[in-house]
C-alpha cells in the first residue's frame, strides 16, 4: 500500500477522539470504492494495470477462504 494509510491516521489524530476516526473511516471507505470504481472502468474498457490483478488475487483468495 502507498501513503494512503499514513495520510488517514495523520487525518485521524488531527481531528482527534471518536468522531476523527469516524470521518478517517468514512474517507478510507469513499478511497476504496473510488478506487473500485476506477477499477471497473478499466476492466470495461480492457485496459487492466498490472496493480490490477492483485485486487483479483485478493478477492479470489477471499472467496477460496470462505468455501
């Protein structure tokens, strides 16, 4: 992972207490699903990145683990 998580626990501590880590939860989420969503338009589009294949991994590896 790049400084993403970095950047929402520095976000989480400058808000401080129950209602920061609250928004830095919320922000963590609205980044993956734009991230998703990126994701599905490339796979639309038939111009996966390399980085893309290990979100497939991941949710094969998920799927595998809950069988």
């Amino acid at each position: 992972m790049d400084g993403r998580d970095e950047r929402i626990g520095e976000a989480e501590q400058e808000l401080g207490g129950e209602r920061g880590r609250d928004e830095a939860e919320l922000a963590q989420l609205q980044a993956t699903l734009t991230r998703l969503r990126e994701l599905r338009r490339r796979i639309a589009s038939g111009e996966l990145e390399p980085g893309d294949l290990a979100v497939f991994d991941a949710l094969i590896e998920e799927a595998m683990e809950t069988m």
